[in-house]
C-alpha cells in the first residue's frame, strides 16, 4: 500500500501568536516508510520550528509567529503498512476516564440500554451502526465546544461529532477508546478526518461511524482523548484566522471496507 498526503493551510495572523501544529503523519511503525516535507512560510520568509513528539508517534511542530501570512505546507508518501505496536497498560486507563468532549459518565444509561450483551467486534460494529443510524452528517452543524451529549441530543455533526459519541458509548461500557485525527484516502469532501480507536481483542482498532473512508488506508496524525487533544492547530496569545485549506490523500489502490471487520490503523 502506497498513500500520498498533503495539506496546504494559509493563515492571516493579527498580532504575535503561539502556535502548535499537528498535521504531519504519525512516525509508522514496522512495516512501513515515510517521506515528508514541511515547510513554513511567514511573509516568504521561511521558519524553523520546534518538533515536539506526542502520543503514540504523533508530532508536533511549534513555534512564535508575528503578524503577517503564514504559509503551511506539507506532504508525505507512506510505503507499507505499520504492524500493530505493543499496548501500554496506561493507556488502557486513561482512555476509559470520560474527558472534555466525550463525556461516558452521562452516556451510560444510553450505552446499557442500545448495546446491552453486546462485546468484541460485535459491539465496535453494534455502536458504529447506531452512531451512524442516528445522526445525519451536516457540514458545519456543531459548534467547537460540543461534546458526545450535545451530538446525540441535536442528532447531527461532523466526523469528530461521530468520533466522539462513539467514544463516550464505548467508554461507558468499559471499552477504552480515544480519538484520531488521520488523512483519509477516498474521503469526499476531502478535509482533515476524525475517527475513534477501541481496544478490543488484545488490540486498538478503528471505529468510523460516519462511513465516508475505509479505515484501512487511513494515515494516523494525532491521538488522544479528544478533539482537545488532537486540533490540527493549537493557538496562544495572538489572533490567527485560517484564510485557506486544501488536503489531500490518495492510495495505490483505495480498499473495501466493512464495518464488522476488525481494522487496525496502520
């Protein structure tokens, strides 16, 4: 498998700000190679930011801007696909506790009643199904601060809406589950992606209820409770407005997906 991606991101930036990106490929695992470039440009004048490693390979890149556009380009060719890494117990805790934008304590009674019995693959598919049976995709329904709760009640969002309700319910259940942001090959319209990990069967797989990829050739950004975690672009003390954004992502040979297959992100 072979998956090229890209993101071309220009921004007006008002007065001095501190910035953070996450939008380079997650470093891959065994089995696979990554290429890149990253470059940004402020008034055609190149910066060389701070690299910072996050979770679960994710990269962050940092650093101070001052008023003036600022011009973000990257792209990566990822060879292969990662084999699946070791689990650290400590994530088997931290993503089972309900945070800011997934909150499972108020989606229990949900979650026993719609999935009750249900375990393994049988649930990642039972609660993919019903996020997505439940809720209409509508480009720019929600609002930043809404979580799993406000989805649900307002029965509408975006991937990261979904991402999220399927994480709460899998929580509330006992299931760990956090979130990833990813480029995604086949996605149309075609934008940065969010969907859910769940630790079932000795192993994270990924949960998408929104349907509009196949997880397979998904390429891992970020990783972490939530969408807090995991914002493609982390901005302090200045005013930063986004005035252009084109991504891409393609693969050799775009898969078939099912949702009631176990799919690891690789």
């Amino acid at each position: 498998m072979k998956r090229t991606v890209s993101a071309h991101l220009t921004f007006s930036v008002d007065s001095r700000a501190d910035m953070v990106f996450a939008i380079a490929a997650a470093l891959p695992g065994e089995g696979a190679t990554l290429e890149e470039s990253l470059a940004f440009v402020k008034d055609g004048v190149a910066i060389d930011p701070i690299e910072l490693g996050d979770l679960h390979g994710g990269r962050l890149h940092r650093f101070v801007s001052e008023p003036g556009e600022l011009v973000v380009d990257y792209r990566a060719e990822i060879t292969g696909r990662s084999a699946p890494v070791a689990v650290d117990p400590l994530d088997l805790i931290t993503y089972l506790r309900p945070s800011r934008y997934a909150e499972s304590d108020l989606l229990l009674p949900t979650a026993q009643a719609e999935f009750a019995g249900l375990s393994g693959r049988d649930l990642l598919a039972g609660v993919s199904s019903w996020v997505g049976s439940q809720l209409r995709y509508v480009p720019g329904s929600s609002e930043p601060t809404d979580g799993a709760r406000d989805t649900l009640l307002d029965r509408r969002g975006v991937c990261r809406d979904y991402a999220h309700l399927c994480i709460a319910l899998l929580r509330a259940l006992d299931v760990p589950a956090r979130l990833v942001s990813a480029y995604a090959p086949g996605l149309d319209p075609m934008d940065f992606h969010a969907v859910a990990e769940a630790y079932v069967d000795d192993q994270w797989h990924v949960v998408d209820a929104t349907t509009l990829a196949p997880r397979q050739s998904l390429v891992r950004i970020a990783t972490g409770r939530d969408a807090a975690d995991t914002a493609f672009l982390s901005n302090h003390w200045g005013l930063v407005s986004v005035t252009r954004m084109e991504v891409t992502a393609t693969v050799d040979e775009l898969p078939t997906d099912d949702v009631r297959d176990l799919v690891t992100l690789g």
